[in-house]
C-alpha cells in the first residue's frame, strides 16, 4: 500500500512539473504580453492564412495587415515598410494570431505575422529556413502587395527573437535558403530582438526556472539532442556564429530578472554585434521578466528604432537588383529580359548572341570596371560603334547599364535607346527626321547634350525621343536635372519606357535615373495606336560625327578622345536598381542572354505555310511586264523587267496578318539605289508602298518583309495593310529604258 501510494505520488509529482513547464512555455517562453496590449485593427485590410511556401506544411502560412488606402495595389512608387512578427513559444507552441506588430498599421507599415514548423514538426534549421522561406515570398509579391523590397524589418519575442536574430545575422548564408522563390533575398533591414536565446551551451550557466541542458528542453528539442552533447547543432542555430559587419541595425531588448532566458543571452548578441561595428541597441528592463515590460518607454524605443531605420528612409524600391547581390543569379529572374556582363565570349561571340554589331573593329573588351562590379571586364568602344538586340515585347521595358567617357571625351551624337517596332529586324532601322506610324515605331535615346554649349563635353543626360505625335521633325528633348556628366567616371544609368495603355489613352511615360537617383520623368505619352506594337529593342549605340562640336561651339574638337566603356547590362519589365553587395564567391560571371530574333517565335509570329510561290522554271504564270531569262538563281530561270516594272494581280487572295511574309530574290543588271513595291489596297483605295535600297550591281540579294510594313502614300506614312486583303503586287525602280533586274524565287508566306 505504501509503495502504491509513493508510486502515486511520484507520478502525480511528474504531472504537476509537466504541467508547470508547458505554463511556462506558453506564457513566459515567448507570446509577448503586458505593454503590447491588444491592438483594435481598424482601417486595415487582412489577408489571413496565406501559402509562403505553397503546398507546404500547414504551418506554412502568415497573416498579412495592410493599410487600406494601399488596397493592395500595385505601386510605382511609394512603397510600404513591411514588420514580420516572428512569435515565440519555445519552438514548441505559438501562433501567429497574437501579434502585436499591428499597431504599426496606423502608421503606414505593412504588418506580415508567419507562423512556422514547430520542433515537434521539424528539428532545427527548419525553423529559420520558414522564416527565410516567408520573407522571401513577400519579396518576390511585392508588386501584389505595394511592399517596398528595401524596407524590411522583423520582430520577434523570446522563441521568435532567436529566429529574428538569426534573420538578421544570416543575410547571405543560402544554407538555409530551401524552397520556393530561392533567387529571392531573405535580407532584412531591420531586427528587433525581444528577449531571444543565442549561445545554448551558455544558457544553462545561469538561474532558470527551465533546465536548459535537459534532453528535453525545448533548446535540446529543437536541434535534436542535448545540447551539451550537441554543441555543434549549437554553433549553427546560434544567430552569433554568423554576425559580420554588413548585418543590418538591431535593437535588442531583455530584462534583467528574466528567470526563463538569462540576460546574458543578449549580452552575447549584442557584445558580437558591436565588436564587428553593426548598429546596435541594447536596452534592460530594469525588474523585469521574461517579457511583461509593460512600458510606454519600451514601447516608444520599438517605434523609433522602426520608423528610423524603414520608415524614414525614402523608398528607392531598388527591386531586383537587391534581391540579387552582384547581379549574381539576376538572369535567371523571370522578370528580367536580357543580361550582359561582357565576362564570357569574344567580341565576335559577344555581337553573334547579341544579334546585330557594327564596328566591330572598334570594339574591345576591357578590364577598366566600375568599383561596383562584380565581374572583371567591360566593354570599349572608340570612335563608331554598336551592338543592337531584341527582347520579347512588354509595355513597360527598364533598361541599365554601367558607362564611362574617356577622360578627354567630346560632344557625342547619338547614344543608348530603346525601341518599339512592330516589324523588328536584326539590325537598326534608324529614321532620323522621319515621323513614325503610330502603328509601327517609337524610341527613346538617352543621351548626353551640350545644351548647344551650355556645359562642357560630355553635357548632361536627356532623352531624345520619337513618336508619331512629336511637334518637330528631329525627334523631341526632354531634359531632366541638369548635373554635368564627369568624364573619366562611371555611372549607372537606368531607363524607364512604358506604352500608353490603350490606343486612345495618353498614359505613356519615360524615365531614368542616374546612380539611383531620379533625374528625369516625363508622363503623358500616346506612344501608340495599337497595343500590338510592343517595346522589344535595346541599341548600345556609341555614333560620333562633327555635328555636335559644330553645335556646342567646341573650341578644341580636334583634341577629343571619342571613347566609351560599357557594362553590366540589364534590361527587365520592373525596375532594377545599381548592382548591390558582393557575390557568395567574390566575382561571378551571368549567364548572358542572346537576341529574342534568334528564337523563332519568341518575338515574331513564325511564317506559316506558303500560300502562293513562282520559280519562273515553267514560265511567268502570271506576272507581266517582262520576260524570261536564263540567268536565275544558281543557272534557273528568272523575269526580267526595265523601270515600268512587273507585277501579278489577281492570283491569289490573302487576308494579311502580323505573319504574312512577301519573300524573293532580286539582282541587278545596272546600277540600282532604290526599288519601291507597291500593293493596291482595296480597303484604302490607294497603293501601299515598300521601299528596298542598297543593291550592288550584279548580286542576288535576299528580300523579305511582312505585308503590314507596306503604307499608303510617297512617304509611307498613311495606314498600313493590316487586315487588308493581299492579291496583287508592282515592283518599279527609276533607270533608262535598257536598265534591268532579274527576279526569282517570289513567295507569300502566311
């Protein structure tokens, strides 16, 4: 009987301390109370139980409290702060519904509270690789949610303070970056640590209501082991063992009678922190506890600490390039479109992916690089010179890119663009003086001016523009701030095109900024008549001539050096910000990209099925206007025809579309600058007309276009065969009466 009763009694004694410490650990050990009273959310808009990580764990989700004016819509500028609340709760309990962030609301933060595996779910890192997991997913939905990338802070109690910690120190360790969205940064901005653990194999040197070397604490649960025996699983969950001095500011709370967590555990945070010179605030609650501070001037400190490191500092909603440190992986962003580091490849190779060089004479790699860059070469060029490539066609189109002017660098002529243009080809259309169809082009160059003198070579940067509504014939200038561009110096320029976003909207705008800094926008653009016609060309143009020292009254042209070095280019659909931090391995080279003309398809509809061909083997089928020669192709037949030209109506009958494609052969037999085609348009009751230059007397020469570049009127102007039907075409040129040109090989592809 009596060794029943102690039997009892022992058991009851066991019960009673289990029960004692699962009080303790989910009161004391870590859901933070007393000052942070609960918050009435008003004027908040709640999105509850999202997936960060998608199809993961249950416990894989957050909370996220948005201020209403924001409506979760997608911002250009003005991005929200974001605070992460990371609850406590020894590993073991918790829930991301008691969050005490959310009085931040009021003051224009965005609030996210994230749940997380427990240690009965998974041992450590699960824990952190959650918490990373979540802050990742919110970056990479930034736009959704209006959040500022750049402007990230997290908090987080006991429990919760360790992974904030660990957040913060953590940065650029990808070991614990396991998942979704993993070429997104986990960085955060801001830490504030309220009360969290750092070194387990210290914590038990001091009085505790807990006995933190047990097999069973919750430090011992959550790497595995006791910890005494584990001190290696230790090392790793500690936030100390990855302090270095590029950590972002902490504030780190803790009270000096906190019988769960000793006070020496912040101590160690904080004496490692401040050793290696990261920003660092260390504050006791004098009496108090394990949380329970209960203190408006605690309160008031958290505030502060916030709205000094995330609130007050303007948004720059440097996008992708933060989430990328060095540009290290940024190719592989679905958001960006192009990339060229000029670390892989010859000049050759470098123009062949490029899809279009010119000068390549003039064009070298260099090892002159900016102090930013995570690579080891740029790209130079003197005198004359371009490469020219495509992308797929967006609306809105950003562009950077690194330059240099020598040292003694004159006025330059014409400089960087980016191009919309319905029927791209692989090289340069030019146009200069020509007003484009509102259907077919437009263009902005940004480019160094002289302001007809005003500043000295290489001037200041301003866009110089082409749309169908510009006012003059040489393009349009839009000048922004007016800080003179240093020669011998380099710059990150970044650009900004977007298309109206309907035909009769005037919604356009273009923009660019300069290490950073916003220096030009302009608003207001229809760019456009159709939204078919896309922005899908980036020009590194790098054009001199004698005009722009004739303009700016340049007393010393003939002393000029006309040299420039390029580098670090990357075109996206958001914006993408100066190269930020170091890659993991020092320097990197991208993947580089290669033009979008190069992949049937990805820009341009791919031809169809030939619906219409003549090969003249047989005779003119149809054609008029000339006779048959011997002299085609590889000895095959072909027509000849004098300046009257020779045509074909009435063949055939084709509803013309983006894809239909007019192909033949053409050779000269005397001396030939132009050729025009033109197709009667039943539709606009005129001929739409094409114009080809460039023959050499005696040679074939391949030519193609599609049916929509024909436009009514002498200067191509007026509309275009678009939805027209397609059954008749005249090709005439200027010559004497003997003058001839051979045909072969016509086709209409669809």
């Amino acid at each position: 009987m009596c060794t029943l009763n102690r039997s009892v009694y022992h058991r009851f004694k066991k019960l009673a301390f289990f029960l004692a410490v699962i009080c303790i650990l989910t009161t004391n050990y870590g859901q933070i109370k007393a000052s942070e009273k609960k918050v009435k959310i008003t004027d908040a808009r709640i999105l509850r139980d999202l997936e960060y990580i998608p199809g993961g764990h249950e416990r894989n989700r957050l909370d996220l409290y948005l201020p209403k004016q924001t409506g979760g819509q997608e911002k250009t500028s003005d991005k929200l702060p974001l605070i992460i609340w990371v609850h406590g709760g020894a590993w073991q309990a918790g829930s991301k519904k008691n969050c005490p962030a959310i009085r931040f609301l009021r003051k224009g933060y965005a609030v996210a509270s994230i749940n997380y595996r427990l240690s009965r779910h998974a041992i450590f890192p699960a824990q952190i690789e959650d918490c990373k997991a979540a802050v990742r997913w919110l970056r990479a939905n930034l736009n959704r949610y209006g959040l500022d990338p750049n402007r990230i802070g997290v908090w987080g109690s006991s429990a919760g303070g360790h992974l904030v910690a660990l957040l913060g120190t953590t940065g650029d360790v990808k070991e614990f970056d396991k998942g979704q969205n993993i070429n997104v940064s986990s960085r955060v901005q801001a830490v504030c640590d309220y009360f969290g653990p750092t070194d387990f194999t210290q914590i038990g040197k001091f009085p505790s209501s807990i006995r933190h070397d047990a097999p069973d604490s919750p430090e011992s649960k959550l790497i595995g082991g006791p910890v005494q025996q584990n001190k290696e699983a230790c090392q790793r969950a500690n936030p100390i063992t990855y302090v270095t001095k590029d950590d972002p500011p902490f504030l780190i709370v803790h009270g000096d009678k906190d019988n769960t967590v000793p006070h020496n555990q912040s101590q160690l945070l904080y004496e490692a922190l401040k050793k290696v010179g990261v920003q660092v605030k260390f504050h006791t609650v004098k009496g108090a506890g394990h949380g329970g501070f209960n203190s408006p001037e605690v309160d008031r400190m958290v505030d502060d600490f916030f709205d000094k490191q995330l609130k007050s500092k303007k948004s720059t909603y440097r996008d992708l390039a933060s989430l990328y440190p060095g540009d290290e992986g940024i190719e592989r962003d679905p958001r960006v479109l192009f990339v060229d580091d000029f670390e892989t490849g010859t000049v050759e190779e470098i123009g062949a992916r490029w899809g279009n060089i010119s000068k390549k004479e003039n064009i070298k790699l260099s090892d002159d690089i900016h102090s930013g860059s995570p690579g080891n070469r740029s790209i130079h060029i003197s005198k004359n010179g371009h490469l020219f490539t495509h992308t797929k066609g967006v609306d809105t189109m950003y562009a950077r890119f690194y330059v240099k002017f020598h040292e003694k660098t004159g006025y330059v002529h014409h400089f960087v663009h980016l191009v919309a243009d319905r029927t791209p080809a692989p090289w340069p259309k030019g146009g200069a003086g020509e007003t484009p169809p509102g259907d077919a082009k437009f263009s902005t160059g940004i480019e160094p001016t002289g302001k007809w003198g005003e500043f000295p070579p290489p001037g200041i940067w301003n866009f110089y523009t082409y749309w169908y509504e510009m006012k003059t014939k040489w393009g349009s200038v839009f000048i922004g701030k007016e800080e003179q561009i240093q020669p011998g110096r380099w710059y990150c320029v970044e650009v900004m095109l977007k298309a109206n976003s309907s035909p009769d909207k005037a919604d356009g705008e273009q923009v660019f900024w300069v290490d950073g800094e916003l220096y030009g926008r302009f608003t207001g653009f229809r760019w456009r008549t159709t939204d078919k016609l896309k922005i899908n060309s980036f020009w590194l143009l790098f054009y001199n001539t004698d005009q722009p020292a004739r303009h700016n009254k340049d007393p010393h042209p003939e002393s000029r050096v006309m040299e420039v070095w390029f580098d670090d280019i990357v075109i996206a659909t958001e914006y993408i910000g100066p190269v930020y931090g170091r890659p993991k391995g020092g320097k990197k080279k991208a993947t580089p990209s290669k033009s979008a003309l190069l992949t049937p398809g990805l820009l341009l509809p791919k031809p169809g099925e030939v619906v219409f061909s003549q090969s003249f083997e047989d005779g003119p089928g149809n054609f008029k206007g000339g006779s048959i020669s011997n002299d085609g192709v590889d000895g095959s037949k072909a027509y000849e025809f004098g300046p009257k030209g020779v045509w074909i109506w009435d063949t055939y009958s084709i509803s013309v579309k983006d894809s239909t494609m007019i192909r033949f052969k053409l050779k000269p037999l005397c001396d030939v600058p132009e050729l025009t085609v033109m197709i009667w348009s039943k539709k606009h009751k005129d001929n739409c007309r094409y114009r080809i230059g460039g023959f050499k007397k005696g040679q074939w020469r391949d030519i193609e276009f599609r049916a929509i570049e024909a436009r009514v009127g002498w200067d191509m102007k007026g509309p275009s065969l678009e939805a027209d039907i397609l059954d008749n075409i005249k090709l005439i040129f200027e010559g004497k009466k003997t003058d001839k040109i051979l045909l072969d090989d016509f086709q209409i592809q669809q």
